[in-house]
C-alpha cells in the first residue's frame, strides 16, 4: 500500500513534534458468538502515527531522536498489539525525583526529564521505549516449526495456559496445510494476540489474529477459531472488493473450517439446518458455507475453492458462478433451496 507522509510541525506548550508514520491497511473480522452472523467490518484508512512531545522539565533533548526512535518502535508494537490501540501519542518530559526512569502504555509516554537528558539513555531510546511498551505485555512466546514462525503475544495475565497451548498447536497443525493447499504466497509467520478489552471472538488483520480472551476462556475448545481465522490470512483478497463479498468471505472460511478444522465436534460447531424462508446465501458463515459444502457435493467438486483462488487474483466476476457452474448465483440457491439434503461429517479429536 502507498505511503501518506504527512509532516506536520505544530507547536503547544514548549514543543510538539508531528511524526507520521507508514500508513498501515487493515481489516478486521468480528464474528460474536451468539449466532456469527454479525457483519465483517472492514477498514481502508491508512493508520498514521503521531506524536506530541511536551518537554515540561524543558531539557531541550534532541526531538528528531525522539522521533526517529517513536517511528521505529510505536507502530510495530501497536500492529501486534491490537487495531484499536491508540495511534496518537502523548509524551510529555517530567521534571521528577530519580528513581524513575520512563513508562509507556498505549497513547501516552512519561519519561523523567533528568535521566532523558544522559546521552546513553537517548541514544538508547529506541530500545528503552520499546521495553518500555512491551511490558504491557503478559507475555510474548516465539514458536518456530518446519519454516512456519508463530509469536504469541498475550495480554491477559489470567489467561488459562492450555488454551495457549492448544490455541499453538492448532496453528502448527492447520495453517501449514491451508497454505500449502490455497495460497503458497501467503505469510509463514503469524502473530496470535490475546486481548482483554476485545468483545467479539477473534479477527484476522494483516498476519495477526487477535483472539477474545472473554471469549477463549468461556469456550475452551473452540481452537478451530484458528482455521477460520488463519483461512482469513491465506485468503488475502485485498480491499478491492470492498464490503459487497463480506458474506463471501466468511463464507469461504467457514467452508474451509468445516472441511478443515481439526475438532469441530469438541467445540460444538455445526452447519444449521436448512431454513428456506429464513436464510439466504448473503446470511454468511456458517449458512453460507452450508451451501457452499451443497455445491461441492452436489453440483462441481472443488468450485469454491476455484472461487478463492479467483477472488485472490482478482479474475472473480459476478458470472462467475455461472461460468463455474452453468447455474448463476440465484439459480445455485434456487436449487439449494429445493434440495438441501446433505450428509455432513465433522472433525473430531476424540474419534
Ligand atoms: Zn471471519
């Protein structure tokens, strides 16, 4: 994506200092529990980066330091740790007793003015401030396996380890496989984020997947949120579709997670029956991958996964169905509709 740099110099109080950023494209997922039919939201904004620097001790540091230093740590810690995390940044320099040293937390730095002004402590900024974020931060693990990389970053200290572990190895045990069979292009290092303050189930945005922990903790075996999520990565249709193919998408993951998931019977996930008044193939998830698993029984082995492969390449095309299938879109569920019965068998861990 292009960069917008944009170079503001404002000034406040002493000194204020504009730094934009990479701009960053994001989108983002929510599936809540309940029924996961709620809409995807997506986001096409550039995500610039700002930060104001208050010298309150007045030390007259260096700001193009504190810039350059806030430019190469901020972002980075602010993708991984989650899309609402604040992109403007407060620093404000403290005139305070010695014992301390700095504290950053998403949105706003204080650094002791005093210790600031050493020129090993700003030389070194870069690393201290990045220290200084990540300890907002449980933990951060480095999983490394047969060319696939998986960094764990959890943000909820009483999020249960066995989840973590199994939320790990689904990762190793799925992912690999859905990029070897859909996009070899597609990134081999991932990054999980568990969240407190995130409401929904979990979201897939660039190579991050941020997962509820309310929700993880409530619904332990729910691992396979790991392969429709990671579908999400290896998918990367890009923006160009817009909001109009949001069923198609989660659609297409949730296909791959019925035929994909490594236990869908533990976590309880099954496609709905078939409600002819109720549903259209718009509805998404799991109502969308009903019949999109019908088509692949009933009407062309393999059609949907041509239908991924398209939409990556930007071929797909609404005459596509037809193309496909002889049948466009309306007419697939018209026949859908009269014929729905499908024999449908889940993945399970304890077979
Ligand atoms: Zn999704």
């Amino acid at each position: 994506m292009p960069n917008k740099n944009i170079n503001m110099i404002k000034r406040i109080t002493s000194l204020i200092l504009f730094v934009s950023l990479y701009a960053i494209t994001v989108a983002q997922t929510t599936a809540p529990a309940s029924n996961g039919q709620n809409p995807q939201r997506r986001r096409n904004q550039p995500r610039a980066f700002s930060i104001t620097v208050i010298d309150a001790a007045k030390t007259k540091v260096d700001t193009g330091k504190l810039g350059a230093a806030f430019r190469n740590a901020y972002p980075p810690f602010a993708a991984a740790d989650g899309y609402r995390t604040k992109r403007e940044v407060t620093m404000r320099i403290i005139d305070t007793a010695k014992g301390f040293t700095i504290k950053a937390v998403p949105g706003e730095i204080v650094a002791n003015g005093k210790w600031l002004k050493s020129k090993k402590n700003l030389d070194n900024f870069q690393q201290l401030l990045n220290d200084a974020l990540h300890k907002n931060w449980a933990s951060v693990d480095t999983i490394k396996k047969d060319g696939y990389s998986l960094v764990f970053i959890n943000k909820n200290s009483n999020f249960d380890a066995t989840i973590q572990k199994n939320l790990i190895e689904t990762y190793f045990e799925v992912y690999p496989k859905l990029v070897g069979m859909f996009n070899n292009k597609a990134t081999h290092d991932v990054v999980f984020v568990t969240d407190t303050a995130y409401k929904g189930v979990a979201e897939a945005s660039g190579n991050r997947i941020l997962f509820a922990t309310r929700y993880m903790n409530k619904f332990p075996f729910d691992v396979d949120v790991v392969t429709h999520e990671g579908m999400h990565i290896v998918q990367g249709y890009g923006y160009s579709y817009g909001r109009d193919l949001v069923w198609l998408t989660e659609g297409i993951a949730d296909f791959i997670r019925y035929k994909y998931g490594v236990d869908n019977v533990g976590s309880k996930w099954y496609l709905p029956s078939f409600k002819a008044k109720a549903q259209g193939y718009k509805d998404s998830y799991r109502v969308t991958a009903r019949f999109f698993e019908w088509i692949d029984q009933k009407i062309k082995p393999g059609m949907i996964v041509q239908i991924d492969k398209q939409l990556r390449d930007g071929t797909f095309k609404e005459s596509t169905w037809a193309d496909l299938s002889g049948k466009s879109l309306d007419e697939l569920w018209a026949a859908y509709s009269a014929d729905p019965v499908l024999h449908l068998v889940y993945s399970s861990k304890n077979l």
